[in-house]
C-alpha cells in the first residue's frame, strides 16, 4: 500500500511540476493557441509575443489590442520585407481572423508587442496579459517566456547567437 501511494505521489508530484508544453484559450469563436514570448535582456524597453488565433465563427474578427501589468502598452504589430529592409509598424485597426482561417503570430511575422518594459521577461517565467477582440471582447491568457531568440513556443533551446538561427528574410552575423 506504501509503494502505491509513493507511484500516485511520485506521479502527481511530476505531473504538477512539468513544464506546460501548450496551452489554448477560447472565447467567443476564437481559439488562441499558445501564447508565448521571448525572454529580453536587462535595460530592454520592448518585448514580443505569439500565438495562434483560429477562427470557427462565420464571420471575421480582429485583434484589437491588449494589456499586461508587464509593460505601459500592448500593441498588434506587422513585419515585413520591403526591398531587403525588414520594417514592422503597428496595426492601429488591428488584425483581422477571416471566418474559418487560422492566424500565426510569429518572429518575421504578425506579433504583439510590450512596449515600456517594466521589468525584463525571464525565461521560465510567464507573464498575464488580456486580449481583446473586436467581436469576441476579452480573454485572460498568459504568455509563456522562452529564451532569448527563440522561433517558437516550446524552443527554450533556440538561441539567435548560434550558428544557422535567422529569421525569415534577415541573416544574423556569427562570431568565430
């Protein structure tokens, strides 16, 4: 009896501790998949965060913009190519999810950022933040952080200082 409940505590104890490895939210028609954020160096005043945003409703909707206790503003961003040049401006209309189609919000791409920092964003470590929508209204998430460079939720390992990490369209230069 002993050994069993050592298995069911050991089990527990592992299971309470793991680290999460996805995590969704929904509101209204919107599914959000995953929020995550890079984690930023000390004295940076900016961070960015991604996730996943699906639409099952039958008509559109739009991230307008959010809030977390981390930073002074939440603000929908866009990154883009433009004769070699990678720019990024925010989306003051927001991001629209067309019925039936799922965005990414990912490093190249379509992101979220904190801007005025409060306290650096630590990897391990999650911050809350609320969405809000156009259509679906509020919904409560966390982001969690990764490492520094990482391409994806899940990627604590990614790290842009490491030969071959890039993000679409920029080459990172590399020490020897």
């Amino acid at each position: 009896m002993f050994r069993l409940a050592l298995i069911i505590a050991a089990t527990c104890a592992a299971f309470f501790t793991a680290p999460v490895s996805a995590h969704e939210y929904k509101v209204g028609t919107l599914t959000i998949g995953h929020p995550w954020a890079r984690a930023t160096p000390k004295g940076a005043s900016v961070g960015a965060g991604y996730l996943t945003i699906t639409n099952t409703g039958k008509s559109s909707d739009r991230l307008l913009s959010g809030t977390t206790d981390v930073a002074q503003r939440f603000e929908v961003h866009e990154m883009t190519m433009d004769n070699g040049m990678m720019k990024m401006r925010p989306l003051p209309n927001g991001l629209e999810i067309k019925p039936g189609q799922t965005v990414t919000l990912q490093p190249g791409g379509y992101h979220v950022m904190f801007v005025g920092l409060k306290q650096p964003l630590v990897k391990g470590e999650h911050l809350n933040a609320t969405l809000t929508f156009e259509k679906a209204g509020k919904v409560k998430v966390y982001f969690l952080v990764e490492g520094l460079g990482a391409m994806h939720g899940g990627d604590a390992k990614a790290d842009m200082n490491k030969p071959g990490m890039t993000m679409p369209g920029m080459q990172m230069p590399h020490g020897k």
